[in-house]
C-alpha cells in the first residue's frame, strides 16, 4: 500500500453542479441524465495540496494583471521529465500554451501547407482529425494492426504513406484509446521513417505520466537524429487533473522550427497560459511526485479489477492490454449489436456513460472507451452493470 495510503483515491467528491462536463453535461452528450459517467478524460480524484496551496498564496496578492511565465513553470517541467523520464530539456525549448489540441493545430499551420496530408493512427482520439480538416489539411490514416488483444503500428503502411507525401504525423504516445505505451524500439523505427522521407512528427505525450505496469515512456525527443523534425507536446492536465486550467507546453529542440510555430502563435494573440495555471502547473510538477506515484498505484489496481472481473464474469467483453493512460478499450464484437445498438444498450438501459469506439475511427466499430479514473466504488457499479448486461445477452 505504501504511498498510496497517504492519498485518498477512494473519497468520493461531489463534481455534480461544477459545470463538469463528465458530470454535468450527460443530457447534452447521451440524452439522458443521471448516467455513471466514464466517459471523457479526466479524473475524479483530488489534486495533491501543494497545487492548491500554490493557487491559494497566489490570490494572496490583489493584482492579476498581464505576467510571463515564472521561472518555475520552466524549471519545474525540466527537473520533473529529468527525474521520471531521464529526458533533458532546455529551457530554450519549451514555449508555454494554453491546449494540447491548440498547440497541435498551430503546429499544423506552422509547419505545413494547405492540401498537406497529415497522417494519423486509428482508432485515435478525434480532435487530431477535427483539427486536421479544420485547417484544411487532408488526413492520412494508416490504421493500427490488431491483433492478440493489442496494437502494433504498421510500419509498412507508415512508410507507403510517407513516400507518398506524407509532411507531419500526430503521435499519440501513450495511446488513446487502446492504451498503448510505444516502446523505444517502435519509435526508433518510426524515427528512422521520419528522417528517411523527412515527415515532422507532433508527438502528444499528453498522457506520458501514466506508463503502468512496468512500462516506461519514451519521448520523440529521445531521438536526437530527428531533433529538427519534433515537437512534444505535454500537459500537467491529464497527470494531475488540471484540464480545466487549459495550460500545456510545447517542447521544440529546433530553433528553427520553434521560431516559426512561435510566429503562427503571436499571429493569433496566443501568448501565454493564465497567471493561476501556470503557479499550479509549477506546484504540479516540483511537489506531485508522491501523489503520482499513488495515483499509478490505484489506477492500476482499477485496471487489474477491469481485467480480472470481465475475465471471471463477462468474459464476453474483452479489454486490450493496458499499457498506460487511464482509458481502457473494451471489445464488445461478440455481442452481434450494431454500434448504434450497443451505445444505445449502454445508455438507456445500462445507463452507463461511455465513449463510443466509433468516435476514434471506423477501426472503433464494436469498441468502447471506458475512463477508470474514478473510485473503486463506482467502477465497481460500472462493472456490476457490465456484467449484468453480459449475462442478458449470453
Ligand atoms: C491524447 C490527448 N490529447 C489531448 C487531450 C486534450 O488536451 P488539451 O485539453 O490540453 O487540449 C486529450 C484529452 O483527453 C487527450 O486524451
């Protein structure tokens, strides 16, 4: 138990009537209210104290006018990837924002042309489409390969798409939704298709700090051969359940490149996060380490009890193995339900809110993305229905 004691994952907090879009916004989303919600990614757990301390010692002082990002912000993300990810950044290649998905898009627009085929790698979270047509780029999509209950990446197809003019991918790393976490050996060989045909790689390493059982992230940046080509994009929101603070970075090696994303971010009056998210970002990332490690340590005791209840009374329904973030694929194919019917089942009857696999891509067809950050209470109702729903069926 250890560190995890000291941390209450279990406290069940009230987030109805906190403008929660996973709690408050069920209506709009599935129609229906009152649902459980496991649905969009972020967690039910409390911050550690340090960032609400720090939030708290900032409202001390009257005056919010406009500010620069403290030194802090910077040198707390350099220490925090230095000691869980042994990955040396330089201050010089961060650039503070206020989005991953934002940051992206103004990847896109910096680095590439109108026309320019983006590849992706489905089924994956849909705002990397959204913004990809949205700045009237055209979308590649080179599916990943199924197969034993996990994703591998198509490397032969990658490298067909490349040669056929290819200019940038978004990496998901981990992925959402299947939950994989990249082994270096993977992202060499993609590295090495990037250099080879030279395609820019945004790499969303949103969910870098949720690498579990004994898996370990591995950054684009780790690959200094195609320091000229990357951009990781991180995020304190996802770790430490700060999404609602809208802040994130941008970590570019290349002056180059960095100075022309800059450039497509002043063009839009983009220039810095909040005076508040960037003081909770800095408490995050100096003093989150114990409460990280907690965290882990309960998410994944909710992923083995996914695992292990399916496995013994729904066997039916079959998570992928679960590297890393805190979102689990479920496979429903042997239901024989359509994917309207099966969404439908899951919310008016077993008033479940999930996300639906076929958000991510049509590879998503029999597919649900559930959220396990949340008590073991409530995945355990969530379960409870699951299982119920299996036995109606079989
Ligand atoms: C892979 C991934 N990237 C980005 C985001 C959103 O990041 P942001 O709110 O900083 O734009 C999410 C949220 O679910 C995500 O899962």
């Amino acid at each position: 138990m250890g560190s995890e004691c000291n941390y209450d994952f279990d406290r069940e907090i009230c987030r109805k009537g906190t403008n929660s879009v996973k709690w408050d916004r069920c209506g709009s989303k599935f129609g229906e209210t009152g649902l459980l919600p496991l649905w969009i990614a972020d967690t039910d757990f409390s911050v550690p104290p340090e960032i609400t301390e720090a939030a708290a010692r900032r409202l001390e002082h009257p005056v919010f006018g406009y500010s620069v990002p403290p030194e802090e912000y910077y040198a707390s993300i350099i220490s925090w990837f230095q000691k869980r990810h042994r990955l040396n950044l330089e201050k010089d290649w961060i650039t503070a924002g206020s989005g991953v998905i934002t940051s992206i898009s103004y990847s896109i627009q910096a680095l590439t042309e109108p026309g320019d085929k983006i590849l992706i790698q489905t089924p994956v979270y849909d705002p990397f489409l959204t913004i990809i047509t949205g700045t009237g780029r055209t979308a590649a999509a080179s599916p990943l390969l199924p197969g034993n209950g996990t994703y591998e990446m198509d490397m032969e197809d990658l490298e067909n798409h490349f040669r056929n003019g290819v200019k940038m991918m978004i990496l998901c790393n981990p992925h959402n939704p299947v939950g994989r976490v990249w082994r270096k050996e993977e992202l060499q060989e993609l590295a090495r298709l990037c250099r080879k045909y030279h395609v820019y790689v945004v790499s969303d390493e949103i969910h870098c700090d949720f690498a579990m059982f004994g898996h370990s992230f591995t950054s684009v940046l780790a690959f200094p051969e195609i320091h000229d080509l990357a951009v990781s994009c991180i995020s304190p929101g996802k770790s430490f359940n700060l999404s609602g603070l809208c802040v994130s970075s941008m970590v570019i090696p290349d002056p180059k490149i960095r100075e022309r994303i800059q450039a497509k971010l002043r063009s839009a009056w983009l220039l810095h996060p909040d005076i508040l998210a960037m003081e909770m970002s800095a408490a995050a990332y100096r003093y989150g380490s114990a409460w990280m490690d907690a965290q882990l340590a309960y998410l994944e005791q909710n992923s083995l009890l996914v695992r292990e209840r399916l496995k013994e009374e729904a066997p039916r329904i079959r998570p992928a193995v679960h590297e890393g973030t805190f979102l689990m694929w479920l496979d429903f194919r042997e239901f024989s339900l359509s994917q309207q019917e099966l969404t439908s089942e899951l919310i008016h009857t077993r008033r479940l809110g999930l996300n639906d696999g076929s958000t991510y891509g049509q590879e998503g067809n029999g597919y649900m993305r559930i959220n396990i950050g949340c008590t073991r209470n409530l995945l355990n109702q969530a379960l409870d229905r699951l299982v119920q729903m299996e036995h109606e069926h079989f």
